[in-house]
C-alpha cells in the first residue's frame, strides 16, 4: 500500500515571538514492513532546519529554528510511504508471558531496539499496581505472548471509551484507567504501564493510521491526529510486534511508524521553547491519504 501522508502544525501567537527553536519528529523512521519514498519538510515563513542526534530513542530529529520576529508558524511535513506489513498470526509455540519476562531479563542488547531499554517506569508511564492487576488477568504466565498481547489491546478497546475531553498530554495512566476513557496515548500507555509491571518489554510508538478506511469497513479511531500505539517485544526470533489497543488491532498496513521511544515526552512529534510575551495556539491536522499502486510492465 502506498500513502500521501500530511502533517501540518500551526502556531499563532497573540504577541508577535521574537525567536522559536523546535524539535521535529515528522519523519517516518526505517522499521520493518514500511519504507520512505520521498520526504519534503517546510516551515513558513522561513526558519534553519538541521538534522540532530535522536540520542536513545527511534526517531528521525530535525531541528528547526525562527531567529526572526514573528506571529505565526507552519510546520508541513509530507511524506510518501510504502507499506507492507500483513497482520499478525500468533502461534501456539510461542515464547510464554513468563519466558519473555525471562528472556528480556538476560537479552544484552542496550540500544534503543534492546528490550532492557523498555522494561522500566518513566515520568509518563510510572509503575501502577491497579493497572498491573488489572492486566494480569489476561497476561497469564502461560499464555503465548502475542496471543495474550493482543487479547490485551482487544480488552482495552472494549472495557474503556475514546473521549478526547477526558484527559490531556500530561494526564497519567491512573487517571485514564479510573476514568475508564480517554484518547489513544492514553490507551497505549495503560497497556504498556500493565506490562511493564509484569516484566514485559513495551514501547510506545508515535505514527499515523489510514484516514480513509477500506471499502465496507468502519474508520479507524486516532485518523485524524498523529495516532499512538504499542510494540511488544515477543522474543529474539519474533521481535517487536504492534498491536493498537484504541482499536484493537495488530500493527498492519494501515499503520505507519514515525519514532518509538519509552513515553510520548521522548518522542513527540513537535516540542521546544519560544521567546515571547503572549499566548500561544497550536492547532494540528494529519491526513493519510492511499494511493494506488500501479504496475510498471518491461
């Protein structure tokens, strides 16, 4: 599957800012099942945009920077990605719950893919222990790990209500988990705290999901904005696996992965700091639009 892709930012300020420095995680990342055809990134009015270090996260960094005077900014990242990821299909002879637990225990790899880097509570994502119980229902020690990760998701979807009023950027997974509602950071970040607390390496990813769903089917929850969701590592020979816990579905072709990191702070899409008096609005829109693959004959 081929998709245009469009994110646009834009930042009005009340008082004209006298110099803005952001950085951007826009663009797609390698990972696999997807791949970058073409990538174009412009601000308006203007401003300097350089690559910068992603330091222990997945993610492709730029770093942009206003030196000038002036009331607003657009950000529009465009993007043409090919997908190819079928869904998956747990298998009976997986890696149990507890022999992950195990193994991401003794797995020496420490880079931003090494499941060490995922087992641990951030400010986001902190230990809870209703979470914990509550996924410990479905994450029985003997149960294969994709089979009980996406039971999980599925669980997730149908025991809490997206309600984009209910909770905020900052809001922690306890108070989205006693609401029973909220958006899909939200959601990822209560699978992830629930396996986390049962030694089970997740990560949270930041991406977009399909806007225009496929002929007969119902439109995917997250459409419209940058869409979050979770990986689970399921052993060396399996890998990361994604499974989306606001629709209950695996990480398929409608998905598309731009940076994976510990929390939403280490990999939002757009942060930094402007030099002003005023207040400032922000207001964001994402499309992701299929192409039609066409094929070439020689």
């Amino acid at each position: 599957m081929l998709y245009d892709i469009t994110h646009t930012t834009r930042f009005d300020y009340d008082v004209p800012v006298l110099f803005a420095r952001c950085n951007l995680r826009l663009k797609p990342i390698a990972w696999a099942g997807q791949r970058l055809l073409d990538y174009d990134l412009s601000v308006e009015p203007g401003g300097e945009l350089h690559t910068a270090r992603a330091g222990a996260v997945l993610a492709n960094v730029t770093r942009m920077v206003v030196p000038q005077a002036v009331d607003r900014i657009e950000i529009v990242s465009r993007a043409l990605m090919e997908v190819d990821r079928p869904a998956q299909a747990p298998d009976p002879e997986d890696p149990t719950v507890a022999e992950i637990a195990r193994a991401a225990r003794l797995d020496p790899e420490l880079g931003p893919e090494g499941p060490a880097n995922y087992l641990f509570p951030t400010p986001l994502i902190p230990h809870d222990r209703a979470i914990t119980d509550w996924c410990a229902e479905t994450l029985r020690p003997d149960r294969p790990i994709r089979e009980a990760a996406f039971a999980l998701a599925v669980r997730i979807r149908k025991s809490f209500k997206f309600d984009p009023k209910a909770t905020m950027v900052e809001t922690r997974p306890a108070e989205a988990f006693a609401k029973r509602g909220g958006v899909c950071q939200d959601f990822a970040q209560i699978m992830i705290t629930g396996m986390r607390g049962l030694g089970l390496p997740a990560a949270y990813v930041s991406g977009f999901i399909r806007t225009i769903p496929p002929p007969g089917k119902e439109r995917l929850v997250g459409a419209d904005a940058t869409h979050a969701w979770v990986l689970v590592w399921c052993g060396p020979e399996v890998g990361w696996v994604g499974v989306d816990p606001t629709n209950g579905i695996w990480m398929a072709n409608d998905h598309i992965v731009t940076a994976i990191g510990r929390d939403y702070a280490e990999i939002a899409p757009v942060d930094g700091i402007f030099l002003g008096s005023g207040a400032q609005h922000m207001d964001v829109s994402v499309d992701v639009a299929p192409k039609q693959m066409v094929a070439v004959s020689r």
